[in-house]
C-alpha cells in the first residue's frame, strides 16, 4: 500500500488534513503530517520532512501533499538526499487531493493511481459560481 505525506506550513493545518483523510478511510492508509518550523511557528522543517518520508514509506511509493510551492521545494531538497524512494510530489489541492487520494489508496490504488485520483480534486465544483455574494 502507498503512503501519504501531508506536508503544510502549519502544524495544524497538515494535522487537520491527516485527520480528515484518516476519518474518511477509517485509518486504512499510511499517513503522516509534518508542519511548521522547529520553534512551531509558521515555516517548514526540512528534517521533519526527512523523518516523515521514512515513516510512511513503504514498497509501493509516498505521495506527497502540499500547501505551497515552498514546501514543494522543501521536499524536492529532501529527496535529492533519499534517491530510492518511490515517491510523486502532488500539484493537487491539500484537502481535496488528500481526501481524493487516501480512498483511492483504501482500496489498492497503485502510486500513479492516488496521485491522478488527488489531481481530479481540481476539477471538484464547490460553488455553482466564481464568487457568491450575499446582499442583506
């Protein structure tokens, strides 16, 4: 089974979205949250990265949930220090893509699979317009 890395500028930002993809797959799939600097402010640990990448790895690959560009390139970094890991860093959106993704990978999905699964979250229509006004 693959693993999911959320990794966010907050610590409870990438907690909140472990949390939600975890409820929604009834814990079946590997997932790690890594958020926040060391001192637990805003920012991203390259080593917390590192340590999260190990602990979800497995035979079958990592996806890799971002909030940001920066934390793209945060773990673009990290794994020029890991080159045997399997892993696809995701341009689909946090929740929607991790949500996406963590079904998929409850029921098999291979690592090519749950990262097309997290990018259809792109396409998910929320609103039936681009903005919704409210006039009182």
């Amino acid at each position: 089974m693959i693993g999911i890395l959320i990794v966010a500028h907050s610590e409870r930002l990438a907690s909140g979205v472990k949390e939600f993809a975890e409820q929604a797959t009834h814990g079946q799939v590997p997932i790690v949250a890594v958020g926040g600097a060391v001192d637990g402010s805003l920012g991203i640990s390259p080593e917390a990265i590192r340590e999260g990448l190990r602990r979800v790895a497995g035979n079958d690959g990592v996806l890799v949930l971002v909030d940001f560009t920066s934390a793209a390139l945060s773990v673009e970094a990290v794994l020029e220090d890991e080159a045997t890991m399997r892993v696809v860093i995701s341009n689909a959106p946090l929740v929607e893509g991790a949500y996406l993704a963590a079904v998929e990978a409850s029921v098999g999905a291979t690592l090519e699979e749950a990262a097309a699964a997290a990018l259809r979250g792109r396409d998910l229509i929320k609103v039936q317009s681009d903005c919704r006004m409210r006039y009182q």
